[in-house]
C-alpha cells in the first residue's frame, strides 16, 4: 500500500496516469475517486457538533464516532456521484474544468462506469447504515434527517446545481443538517442555538463552493448549467462570497456576545490576516494566466482556492475556539 499516495489525496486531487493507477491500492483508488481533500470540511463541521455536545455535558464518544463516519461516507458518495453524473451527461468531456485540476477517473478511463457505481454503492451504504443505526437509537427525527440528507446527495450534481439551488443546499447541509442534526443524533436533543452555531462554519463551506462556481462560470454558462454564480453574473457572486466571509466573523462575535459559545472561539480572528489575500482576489476579475507565484498545478482554481485556505483557517480556529471553551468552562 502507498502510504504517500494516501498522503497526497488527501491534501489535494492528485494527477495520475494509466500505468500508475493500476499500481495504486485500493485505498489510494478510493482517495483519489471521492476527492478526499474536501472531506476536511465534512469532518470540521462533524467536530463541531460534538464539541457542542461536549459543551453541553452530554458528549458520547461512540455516537460521535459513528457520527463521522456516517457524515464523511455520505460526502464521499456525493462527489463519487457527481462525478458519475457529469460523466453520463458530458459535463466533465473534453478537457472540462473539472479535468484540468486533478483526475476524474471516469473521464481519464481510469475506471469503468461499473467501478465507479460500485464505489459509490458502497460508500453510500455506509453512510446509510449509519443513518439507521441513529434511526434506531435516537427515532423518526433522524429518518427525516437521513432522507434529508440522501436527498441531497443525489439530487445535488442534477437537479439542483443547474438551477441555482446547489450553494443554498450547501449551505443547509454543512450547517443545520450535519451540525444540528449530528448534535441530535450524539445528545438526542435538537437545538436552535446549536444551528445558528452551524452557520459560521457553514458559510465559508458556501464561499468555497461559491468560489468554484465563479471559476467556472464560463464552463458552466457553455454547458446550460445554472448555479447561483452564473444566474447573478461574476461580479455579484464575487461581492457575495466577501459578505459571507464578514457573516462568518460578524456571527462568531454575535454567539460570543449573547453568551452561547464561549470567548476562546474569538480566536477565528487569527484568519483574519488571510483577507489581505482575499479582497483583492474577490474584488477583482480572474486572470488571464496564473501569477508567477501561484502554486504549480493549481490553475484553472483561483477563487475557490484563496475561499479554501480561507475557510480552513477559520474552521480550525472555531474548532480550537469550542474546545478551548469547553475544557475552561
């Protein structure tokens, strides 16, 4: 097994070819196939509702666990079907976007549409079998929870990117659905409080995918796909990716202030500095060529990749923010 190629699909989509797939392990296949790099936003959001349920003395480590694993296999489904999808409908044909930045191994016939179904079955089955464990445990609020969910993982890639309702899904998903509801699902308590908690973190998961869709807009405009960046034009989208990062600091300040969550998680202004990267990429139209700085292999991403960084910074910092707060109070 390479545990370096392990360690690179998880930082970022690694490019691979024929020869050196076929010497890969399966494990390395599967990190590759369900881009795993992006996973980290499901597993900080996962963190953030047990850490919540921590704060509230009703903190179950094995919920917890199952909690993850159930979160992190449903969005590897999601991409292995988005992936799937665009394939069957010719999105990603013809050195698309999504080739350009890493392997999509259906288009670069690394793997056959058969494989690809199977991953996908098997990763879902998973995050279903989770599901229905808290079924079981916690009763119907978590059916609607888990139908919510798969609902959204299958109709994410169509209907609902191509017709503007992909980035809200988003940000309902990474927010309410994976934060409130995994917080439910770990303390058997559903809280509002615990929601609008969600949403710092959820909005920057929004910015990013914001972010890529601005990159994309070209793309998406030749292929008739609608996503919020090309129903509101380049410049709209780009001012609203600024607002939603204020939103992530300006709520964080709120929860602080009203009590709810503790003062360590004022430390998400530790990413602030990041903003002086940020405003002049989002104020700005994208580049004709990539700068001579910027990082090999990365272009055609620009937007998405400065919201990314972003938003990982500032999800860490909130993470470390609700633990610091829960062991000092």
């Amino acid at each position: 097994m390479s545990t370096r190629m392990w360690r690179e699909a998880v930082v970022g989509i690694p490019r691979v070819d024929h020869a050196e797939w076929e010497r890969l392990d399966p494990v390395s296949r599967w990190l590759i196939a369900s881009r795993a790099a992006v996973l980290v936003m499901t597993l900080i959001s996962a963190a953030i509702a047990g850490i919540l349920a921590w704060q509230a003395d009703l903190f179950d480590p094995w919920s917890f666990l199952l909690l993850t694993i159930g979160l992190l296999a449903a969005h590897a489904a999601n991409n292995l079907l988005n992936d799937l999808t665009d394939h069957w409908t010719g999105t990603d044909r013809d050195n698309s976007f999504r080739t350009q930045y890493g392997s999509q191994p259906l288009e670069s016939g690394l793997m056959t549409v058969r494989q690809s179904i199977v991953y996908a079955s098997l990763t879902g089955l998973v995050g279903v079998a989770v599901g229905v464990w808290f079924i079981v445990l916690r009763g119907p609020l978590v059916a609607l929870l888990l139908g919510l969910g798969a609902f959204f993982v299958v109709a994410y890639t169509w209907p609902l990117k191509h017709i503007g309702l992909g980035e809200p899904a988003v940000l309902v998903v990474w927010g309410p659905l994976m934060v409130g509801g995994g917080y439910y699902v770990i303390t058997g308590f559903w809280s509002w409080d615990v929601v609008l908690a969600s949403l710092p973190y959820a909005l920057g998961v929004t910015a990013v995918l914001f972010g890529k869709h601005i990159d994309k807009i070209p793309n998406d405009e030749e292929r008739g796909i609608h996503t919020l960046p090309v129903i509101m034009g380049e410049t709209a989208a780009r001012w609203t990716v600024l607002a939603m990062i204020a939103a992530q600091y300006g709520l964080a300040v709120y929860l602080v202030a009203t009590g709810f969550l503790p003062w360590p998680v004022l430390a998400v202004v530790g990413a602030a500095p990041l903003l002086r990267f940020v405003w002049p990429v989002f104020t700005n139209p994208k580049p004709e060529a990539p700068p001579p700085e910027y990082p090999k292999g990365a272009w055609p991403l620009w937007y998405v990749s400065i919201a990314f960084v972003h938003n990982r910074r500032f999800g860490v910092l909130y993470l470390l923010g609700l633990v610091a707060g829960a062991i000092l109070f």
